[in-house]
C-alpha cells in the first residue's frame, strides 16, 4: 500500500571490491540492546527506531515512541539491522547533496563571523 520499496537497499558483502556495500546508514530501522548494568531496571534493555545518526561516542535513535534518544557507544551491547531505508552512503545522492549544501551553508556562516567580530583583521600580525 503505502510502504516504499527498500529491495535495492540490501548489504553486499561479497565481489568486486568497489560493488561492496554494508554498514549502518542514516534513517536505518535498529534494534540496540543497551548493557543492563548502565539502565534502571524498570526500563526496556532494547532500543527500537530509527537511526538518525552516529558519531565517535555516541548513536542518536528516533523510538517508535516519537522521543529522541541519545545513546553512548560505552553501553552498547549489541546492535542489530532490520532494514535500510537508503542507499550506501556513496550511492546516495540525496544525503550529497545535503552534505555539499550543508558544507556551503557553514562556509558562509563562518565568513559571516569572522567578519562581524572584532579584530578580525588583525589575524595576520605576529607581535
């Protein structure tokens, strides 16, 4: 009915080295199992939703619920793939070219800053 197709978005792990595709993704569908010994023991040890994103220490996941959570990567247990949503991150033009528009967007921003602060011109004097 109204459930896209996410066929094309399987991991390829095998074959030409260039072809290969696999990991998490942005907007994946996760489970994450969090260390027992990190949570109340009333709360849920499983983690479900959707992935929004992951940096060095910790992974943001968007729950059924609607709430936002903000897990560190030290009180993972396990995390586990139900589906990808999109493309391999080289392969997904989309994500690009809102990284490209995102780089130029902070770009002009920093310009901005740099010019509206006070003794921006002076930066190139040693003493």
């Amino acid at each position: 009915m109204g459930s896209p197709d996410i066929s094309g978005f399987v991991d390829v792990y095998n074959g030409d080295l260039l072809k290969r595709r696999h990991g998490l993704r942005r907007d994946d569908f996760v489970e994450i199992l969090v260390d027992s010994r990190s949570i109340v023991s009333d709360d849920e040890t499983w983690l479900r939703g959707r992935l929004l994103s992951s940096g060095k220490s910790s992974i943001e996941l968007l729950t059924t619920d609607g709430r936002t959570h903000y897990v560190a990567r030290d009180i993972i247990a396990q995390i586990v793939l139900v589906a990808h949503t999109r493309p391999a991150y080289i392969d997904d033009k989309g994500l690009l070219a809102f990284e490209r528009a995102d780089m130029k967007r902070r770009s002009k921003l920093h310009e901005k800053v740099e010019k509206e602060s006070e003794g921006s011109d002076d930066a190139h004097l040693w003493g």
